[in-house]
C-alpha cells in the first residue's frame, strides 16, 4: 500500500489535480482576485469577483486591466503603474482604498494589495487581491459621528462633565466645568478630583470615589469645588461608573450642575418672603395695637377733661389698664414668637406625663363645652429632649383651638405614637374644620379668623417656632364640617 508521502507526489505530479486544487483555492479566498499576466492581461478571476463586479468568465478573461475597470478608477489609483512596478521590482505592493460601482449594483469600497507570482525569480505574472471594506468603513463613519455627537455634547453641556480613572484622578474635563471654575482641562489633568473639594466637603469626595471604585452605587450629593478666585461653588454630582470587557470598574464618570445661581435665587425668594411676612406681622402688630391703644386714649381724654362722676372715672381708669395689659400682652407674645424666653432649657423628659397634666389642667373647660376627651398613651416612658412649659404652651394652644371649634360640643382626642426614631402627638377633634384655603395661612403670624378682640393669630405662629426649636414639625389636616387633626413629630431620644 503506498504512503501518504506517495499519494502526495502521485496527485502533485498531475496536471490536472494541480488545476483542479488551484481553482479550489481561488474559489475559497473571501477576497476579490485577479490574475494578470505582464500585459497587464487578465489571466484568471475568482467567482468573488465576477459576483460583485458584474461580469462573466468569458468577458474577463484574457481582457485587459483597462476594460476590466472603469477608466476613472484606473486614473484616480494609478493601478496599471503599480502592477507594472510590481513586475519590474518583484516586491509585494499594498494599495489604497478603491471605491467601485458596477452597472445596477450600489457603490463598494475596496482595499487592494499587488502580490508577485515568481517562477524561478522571475515575476510572471501579478495577483491583485481586493477585500470589500464597504461595512468596515461604515462602521467607522457611524463610529467617528457618534464620537463626534459625543464630543460635541460634551463641549457644549451646560453640566459639568468630568471623566476621571479610579483613583479619582481627572481624565476629561470639559468646558462647562472650565468655565465655572476658572480651572482649565490642561491644569486640572491628572489631579485628584478631592483636591478640587473644599475642604469640608473632601472626606465626602473621597468616600463617595472609593465606593464607585468597588463597583457599589452613590446617590447624588452636593460638594462644592474651590474655584480659581477661591470662591465656593456648590454643585450637585451625580456619579456612574465605566466596566470594561470582564465587568470591573476601569473608570468614573460625574456629571456636577452648578447651583450657585439656584443658591442665588433661592436666596432671593427667601428674602421676599421675609419681607412680606415682614409686611404681614406690621400691618397685624398695628392692627392688634390699634384697638386697645385707641380706647386707653378716650379714657385718658375723659380724665383729663375733668369727669366728676367716681363711676366714670373708675371705669375709664379700668379700660386704660385692660388696654395696657392687651397691648402688654401682644408685646410678650411677639417676644416669644422671636425668640421663645426658654428655648435653651433643653433636657431629657417623658412627654407622656407632659401631655398628661396640660389635658387634666384644660378638662373643666371641655366639660363646660359638653366635650368628650379620651387620651391614648403607651404604657412605657416616652423620652425625648425638650422644654416642658413650651411643650406646654404648645398643647394648651392646639387643645384650646380645638375646644374654640367645637362651641356645641363633640370629640376630642388625644394620642402619643412613637415609631422609626420620632414621636407624635395627636389633637384630633370632630369640630367646624378648616377652610383648605386657610390651611397653608394658618401658622403664619397675625393670621386668625376669629372676630375682632378674638384672637392676636400669634399662637399657632409660636407653637411652629417652639417646635422646630425642637427639630420637629406641627401639620393640619382639616375638612370643614368634618374637624381637625394636629400632629406634633418630635425625634425621640
């Protein structure tokens, strides 16, 4: 039996197996091949090339380069001269880019390359390999516009966009960040995105970094950069993080908006509203004063104009004094509206007694007004930070509020929950309710809808500053004809 050395040379050794193998390797190549001759004659073409040019065997063999390609193609790659360079210098020749269109079929894009054909160191004939790169190349059209949109996102952002590695070092740096800091891409690269901080904020900085770098999520957070004049500027960061291939954090991306103009107008807003509640107080301070400062006035004039009867007298003397303690009165209660007299006798207390004992001192009045009191307390120690008679001051008001709304009786209850860290209190009545209207107005100082000489509206206005000295917050919530409910939420201790 022969050996496969043996059937190698017997199949070598034919012509026709040669042929045949040579035509099984030219119909395999994914390229386009042409086979010219020193003529620059078409010796051999592969299907490849037949399919995507348009043409049949017969017309291309033994054709010439020139009535192969189309004369513009020919003049604009000079491919005739390169072919013959090929021949006369017998080293391999890569091309350029072609871009060919065949009669009813759309425009493909080639890069070609010549190769020599030697027999015994002589270049017979020239082999030119074409490979359609028309996909590669829209590829990277569609690659370069999306850069190129990318690009111009970030150069014309009105964010801050920053790109940095993991170690917080800035990568990118865009416009928008140039422009807000005074800090150019250039002298801000490979700097410490922390070094840009203020001080206060640089551990926040760090961490918020480190976290990314493990792959964990950040929430967005406020940091404020030191610009180049040393002013502050806040800014809202919001962070992501870049994975590579293997899914492991390779990069960070913060994109920061400026706040300072939102601080700004912020600022602004918050001073109107100063001012009008300025207005508001002014105008409530000379109309709660008006009243008895007008009546100790005719008083006075009744005096001074000489009364004889003892009776008069003594009742002008009266309405003089009622109107210094009215006026005397709405002082005090404006001092406490400002500035609340023990608002730094803070200490440890159980609210539960606190609330206890302000309902048992305001019970002989709900029973007068045929009110139904229950309370509801848990069983242990409710303990919070706080100041006993401003807490107080502060249920004796919402309790006598809520007798004032039910003048022909009804419910009134009152509760303690402690849940989550804070602890509230309930004053829930079944009284006349609150017009929805009036209940955005009703912690606002001089605001009452109450009659004159009925109330100063300063009440409510104080309990809401006593609370948030206590770093809680006083709600309503009201429907007419159907009563109220005030929640005091205090953190516990």
């Amino acid at each position: 039996m022969a050996t496969r050395r043996e059937w190698s040379n017997i199949l070598l050794s034919s012509d026709k197996w040669q042929e045949h193998l040579y035509d099984m390797l030219l119909e395999s190549i994914p390229s386009s091949v042409l086979l010219v001759d020193r003529s620059l004659r078409v010796m051999s073409a592969n299907r490849n090339f037949l399919e995507k040019a348009r043409r049949d065997e017969r017309s291309t063999i033994g054709a010439s380069l020139n009535d192969v390609f189309p004369t513009p193609i020919l003049e604009f790659t000079r491919v005739e001269e390169k072919v013959r360079r090929v021949f006369e210098q017998g080293e391999l020749l890569r091309g350029e880019q072609i871009t060919y269109r065949a009669p009813g079929i759309p425009t493909r894009m080639y890069y070609y390359t010549v190769v020599p054909v030697k027999a015994d160191g002589r270049v017979e004939c020239a082999m030119i390999l074409m490979d359609d790169i028309t996909e590669k190349v829209r590829l990277v059209e569609q690659a370069h516009l999306v850069q190129a949109r990318l690009a111009n996102v970030v150069e014309y952002a009105n964010d801050l966009l920053v790109s940095a590695d993991i170690a917080g070092c800035i990568v990118t740096w865009n416009p928008a960040a140039e422009r807000a800091t005074g800090f150019s891409s250039r002298e801000v690269q490979g700097r410490a995105m922390v070094d840009l901080c203020d001080p206060a904020d640089r551990e926040d900085m760090r961490s918020m970094i480190q976290q990314m770098a493990r792959g964990q999520m950040v929430s967005s957070r406020e940091l404020r950069l030191v610009a180049r004049s040393g002013a502050l500027i806040p800014v809202a960061w919001a962070f992501s993080s870049m994975r590579d291939e293997a899914g492991k954090v390779s990069a960070l991306v913060a994109v920061g908006r400026d706040l300072t103009e939102r601080h700004t107008f912020e600022a602004q807003l918050a001073q109107n509203v100063k001012l009008a509640a300025l207005g508001v107080m002014a105008g409530g301070i000379a109309h709660e004063l008006r009243n008895p400062l007008s009546v100790s006035y005719s008083a006075a004039q009744f005096l001074k104009d000489g009364a004889m009867d003892p009776a008069f007298q003594e009742e002008c003397i009266q309405k003089i004094l009622d109107g210094i303690n009215r006026a005397s009165g709405i002082i005090e209660n404006l001092l406490r509206f400002s500035r609340p007299s023990e608002g730094g006798n803070m200490k440890v207390i159980d609210l539960v007694p606190v609330v206890r004992e302000t309902v048992r001192l305001l019970s002989n009045q709900g029973a007068l007004q045929k009110v139904s009191v229950s309370e509801d307390y848990p069983a242990g120690s409710i303990l919070i930070n706080g100041n006993t008679s401003q807490l107080q001051q502060v249920l004796m008001n919402l309790i006598v509020n809520a007798y004032a709304a039910m003048s022909k009786g009804g419910d009134l209850k009152i509760a303690i929950r402690s849940e989550g860290g804070r602890v509230t209190v309930f004053v829930r009545d079944t009284g006349s309710g609150i017009a929805e209207s009036n209940t955005a107005k009703i912690f606002d100082p001089f605001f009452t809808t109450k009659g004159a000489g009925g109330g100063t509206g300063l009440g409510l206005s104080i309990c809401h500053t006593i609370i948030s000295q206590h770093q809680g917050r006083i709600d309503v919530d009201s429907k007419i004809g159907q009563g109220s409910t005030f929640t005091v939420s205090l953190p516990a201790r």
